[in-house]
C-alpha cells in the first residue's frame, strides 16, 4: 500500500525550528483565534519579526533621510571656554622704544657728558615682553550654511526612491510571508478531508470485523480473515495517530510563521474545494514585469545606482560654504569674568569656494565604480526577466497538471471506494473470498492516498502560479 508523505509538511516544522520569537511569545497569556485565510494574513503583517523588521528598517531609512536633510540646513554652534596660563609666553622683539627717545634728545641737540651731541646708535638690541595675561575667556555663536554642494543636493534628490527602496524590500518580504501562510493554512484545511477518510476507513473495517467475526462463528469465515481485518484496522489506526501528530505540529508551524504565542489556540474558519483551486486561475490578462514586487526593486535598485552616478559626478564641481561667527572675548589676570572688566567683540564673515584641481584620479575612480555597480544592477534586472518567464511557465504547466492529477485521483478514489462497497457485499453474501475484500480496501486506501497528495500539490501550484504573475 502506498504511504502518505506530503512533502510540503517539511515547510511548517522548518518555519517552527527557525523562528527566534517563540520563547518570548510564551510568556503571554494564551488566546484563542478562529481566523479565515486573511485574517491569519493581517495577524501576521502586525505580529511576525521578518515584517516587523522589515517595517522598522523604512523608519531607519526616514531618519537617515532626516541626517541627509539636516546637511543642506545652517549648522549653528555655540562655544564658550576659558584659558589659564600659568606662564605668559615671553616674546623677544626688536627695541622700538629706544630709537624714539634717541630722536627726541638728536631733535633738541642735547650733548653728552663729553659736550658731543649725542648721536642715533646703529643696535638698540631688543626687549623681552610678555603679552596676555592669566586668564583668558571667549564665548560666541557660529555658523556654516552649504550653498552648493552636488553630492548633498544629489542625496536630498534621492530621499524619496531610498524610502520606496526600504517600502518595496518590506512588500517583498510581507508577499513571502503570505505566499507560506496560503500554502500551510490550505494544507491544514485539506488535512481534515485526511483524517475524514481515514475516521471512514476505520469505520467500515470495524463494520467489516464485526459482520466477519458474526461469519467466523457461523463457520462461513475463518479465523484468518478476523487476523488480517485486525492487521489492516491497526495499521490505519496508527496511520491516523501519525496525521494527527503531523497536523499538530503545522498548526504549531503557522501560528510562529504568524508570530502568534504557540500557547493560544488556532481555529481555521476558511474551506476548500476542488472548484476552488480550479477557479479562474489561468484567465490572466496580458502580463508586465512591473506587476513583480522584485522586479519593482530592481527597478528601484538602477534608480539608485544612477543617482550614485550623478553623485561622484558632481563632487568634480566646486563647493561653496559660507561661514560666520560673533563671539566676546576677555582678559584677566585673576579668574573673575563677572565682575568689572572689558569684553571685546570678536566677529567675521566669510565666503568659501573649494575647487578640486587634482585629487589623485580618486574622484575617476569612484565615477567609474558607481557605472561598473549601475551595470551590474541593468544585468541583473535582465536576469531577472528570464527568470520570471521560467517562473510563470513553470508555475503554469505545474498548475495544469496538478489540477489534471487531482481531477483523475479524485475520479479514480471514487472508483476505488464503489469497487470496495460492491467487493464487501459480495464478501457479507458469501460470493466473495476475504482476499478481493482486503485487495479492494488496499486500493481504495491507495487512491485516497493519491488523492489527498494531488489536493496537497494543487494548492501548492495555484498559490506558486498567483505569486509568479505577480497577483498575490
């Protein structure tokens, strides 16, 4: 007999051993949740940590754009400080007192002790002074104002794509989110026609035990048949205590991929059925890459490399700063600046015009590394093209041939199930041996495997193919 093995269930214990918000969510108080298929969705763009992250990070990007911003704005600046020396520098200075006093006795023709007139000296040598005093103390305002700067006017132009960059990366991030919780949400959905059909396959063969036992011990059956009918209802028991633990742990699975306390109770509200997986999914209008959410990003992605163009480029043109500053400034030789004494006003403007002339090639080679980035970005973005035609036309034929297979599996299941109820009345009126009954019940245990896996893998294509055309 073939085994169920939905290989999809890997994806819901994966999210549960991945998740870095269990042990803090278990902490609260446990809740219970009946949620449709959207409601899980809206639970989870407030509650996961990948969106919530993702969330946060455009807020960086609006305080990053806020410091860009800032730049283009006056820069004000108030100081105040006090010095104290200990030593007043000493400065040696050519003597300019001596030559004037000379000229005032040469001008009045006073004579020298011998009777000469007294003559100008050719070396009147120089005078040790000490200019300052103990103390000193200055406070003031300054300011800086750019009044051109490319790379900063290049930065202010760039604020709004950098925040439609970070906006478009969280999108991403919430369609991979959704696209999961679809596909586990379905998959616990389909999971109660699962255990539909094993609760009625353990039904008809505890039916089927007790109307052989009845045989057995009117001499129409054998012990045998009790035997095999007891193998069969033990393995199917044991199949259901397996699902079960399965299902258990895929709710596990979307409540963190929800970001919900694995402690609150999940109840899924939503149904599903075959005419819903089929409906309207292939009526899809002429499509455009721009409908792809990592295609938008890309698109942002080259925004961005242009502007870092333009950027380098800009830094080759002249800057120009203007900058002043008041401050009062005073002298004393005691540390005492509030009480009597003179401040002196200290104040200047200026206009400053900085014109790169050489900057070793460096400014060349950062224009040259901005194309090269741009480029690899263009590249990317056409890869990206290819990649999404494969994307859809594998989604598309996955798709269609999902569909076929649970269209078959569900028409040969129904076979199966009418083949197994003709076999066991022939067994109860005795036309039938035990080995067409168990053979019947095998196969339709079979089909109703395959059928179970094709609804599994039908889901899986529908959610692939709506998130390959960009519709999710």
């Amino acid at each position: 007999m073939k085994e169920w093995k939905p290989a999809k269930w890997g994806l819901m214990i994966l999210v549960a051993i991945c998740s870095t918000s269990v042990q803090a969510q278990q902490t609260q108080s446990p809740g219970v949740h009946a949620f449709s298929v959207q409601q899980a969705i809206d639970y989870a763009k407030q509650n996961n940590v990948q969106v919530k992250n993702a969330l946060l990070d455009i807020q960086i990007q609006q305080q990053t754009n806020r410091e860009v911003t800032g730049m283009a704005y006056p820069q004000i600046h108030g100081t105040i400080g006090t010095t104290y020396n200990p030593n007043v520098a000493t400065q040696v200075i050519p003597n300019f007192i001596g030559p004037a006093a000379y000229q005032v006795l040469v001008n009045e023709g006073v004579k020298d002790g011998d009777g000469n007139p007294i003559k100008m000296p050719s070396d009147f040598g120089f005078i040790a002074a000490q200019f300052g005093t103990k103390f000193s103390a200055t406070a003031g305002v300054s300011l800086s104002q750019i009044v051109f700067d490319g790379q900063v006017f290049v930065g202010l132009q760039a604020r709004e794509t950098l925040i439609k960059f970070q906006e478009k990366k969280a999108e991403i991030t919430e369609e991979a989110i959704r696209a999961n919780i679809y596909k586990v949400y379905y998959q616990l959905v389909v999971s109660k026609t699962q255990i539909a059909l094993l609760d009625a396959n353990i039904e008809l063969l505890n039916k089927l035990q007790h109307d052989t036992r009845i045989m057995h011990e009117n001499g129409f059956a054998e012990k045998l048949d009790l035997d095999k009918l007891s193998v069969q209802l033990a393995n199917l028991q044991t199949e259901k205590v397996s699902a079960l633990n399965q299902v258990q742990n895929g709710y596990l699975g979307l409540k963190v991929l929800m970001g919900m306390p694995v402690k609150d109770s999940l109840m899924l509200t939503d149904s599903l059925n075959d005419e819903q997986i089929k409906n309207g999914i292939l009526e899809l209008s002429e499509f455009n890459y721009t409908q792809r959410r990592d295609y938008q990003y890309a698109d942002l992605g080259v925004a961005l490399g242009e502007f870092d163009v333009r950027r380098y480029k800009l830094s080759k043109l002249p800057t120009l700063n203007l900058n002043g500053y008041y401050n009062k400034s005073a002298q004393r030789n005691k540390f005492d600046f509030l009480g009597d004494g003179s401040w002196f006003n200290v104040s200047a403007v200026s206009l400053q015009l900085n014109i790169p002339i050489f900057t070793g090639m460096a400014a060349n080679a950062r224009i040259a590394k901005a194309k090269l980035a741009l480029e690899q970005s263009l590249n990317q973005r056409e890869a990206l093209k290819i990649n999404i035609d494969n994307e859809i036309e594998s989604a598309r034929n996955n798709f269609s041939t999902a569909v076929s297979t649970m269209d078959y599996q569900k028409k040969n299941m129904e076979l199966a199930e009418t083949v197994f109820q003709q076999t066991k009345k022939k067994f109860e009126i005795g036309t039938g041996s035990n080995t067409e009954i168990t053979q019947a019940q095998t196969d339709m245990k079979a089909a109703q495997t395959n059928y179970i896996n094709a609804l599994y893998n039908a889901i899986i294509a529908r959610i692939d193919y709506i998130k390959a055309t960009g519709r999710l």
